[in-house]
C-alpha cells in the first residue's frame, strides 16, 4: 500500500489526535492542538488517508529532537515506521541539522531507526515512584527532570 509522508497541516491536528493521545497517554485535545502548534509534527498517511505515524520534533540547536513517535499499521507496521524515519530525516534535513536524536519506545521504531543508519547511545529507563497525581506520573516527565538538571547531557 502506498503511504505518504510530510508535516502535519494544521487544518489536520484534530484529525491526527487520537494517534497522538496512543502516543501520550492522558493528553487531551486542547493540550494535543497547543504541542502541535509549538513544535514540528510529521505524520505518515496510507493509501485510504488514514494517520498511520506521527513524529513530534523540536529543534535544538543545530540537532532535531524526536521527543515521541509511533507507527502502527495491521499488516504494514514495519513500511510505516520507515515512512516516518525518512520524513523526520528529511525535516531534520530542511532545517539543516547535523544530527537527529530521538526517544523511542517502541521496538520496531527503534529497528528502523537503526536500518536508516541511526546508532543507539542511550538507554532510558523510567519507573516514577513519588507521584502526587497519575497525571504527574508520565515516564516522559523523568526524561524531562533529567534533562533540566544537566544530569542527561546530549553529544
């Protein structure tokens, strides 16, 4: 099946949100349509126009950060994961980046990263223990913690 890449039209964020809350469990629309005004989305469609994949990216200096990502498809996950690693390389190269890091937790994501040359640095594992509310318990939020405290540092 054909499947089709790029970024995310704004006129579709409504349409790409019950991918992105699969992604981000919790999020709701107003917080789904706020992150994907503030940050690059890039989503892969099949043949029928269905969102298959979605990539949420920031810049950062000259590297571009996939802060979450997913692929799904029935038959078809393995062609959609790599849709996306080529449409997030292609936004990376856009802006003129010199690297791509990103944070995967899904495993066949993870492989084609992987086949498109991308080489693991890090391992992040997160198991929030001190939680006020379910909401403040996102494994994200420790990767978040990290990275504020200088105690994550990127190369």
């Amino acid at each position: 099946m054909l499947l089709e890449s790029g970024a995310l039209e704004p006129a579709d964020t409504d349409q790409a949100f019950p991918v992105a809350a699969l992604m981000i469990p919790g999020l709701t629309l107003e917080e789904w349509r706020d992150l994907a005004r503030r940050r690059e989305v890039v989503q892969v469609r099949n043949g029928h126009g269905y969102i298959v994949g979605l990539a949420i990216c920031r810049l950062a200096g000259r590297r571009l950060l996939v802060e979450h990502a997913i692929a799904m498809g029935l038959t078809e996950n393995r062609k959609a994961a790599g849709a996306l690693v080529a449409a997030v390389e292609v936004l990376a190269r856009s802006h003129r980046c010199s690297a791509i890091h990103a944070r995967l937790a899904d495993t066949e994501l993870q492989a084609s990263f992987e086949l498109a040359g991308h080489a693991p640095k890090l391992v992040l594992t997160c198991k929030p223990i001190d939680c006020d509310t379910v909401r403040s318990c996102r494994p994200e939020s420790c990767f978040e913690e990290l990275e504020a405290s200088g105690t994550l540092q990127r190369g």
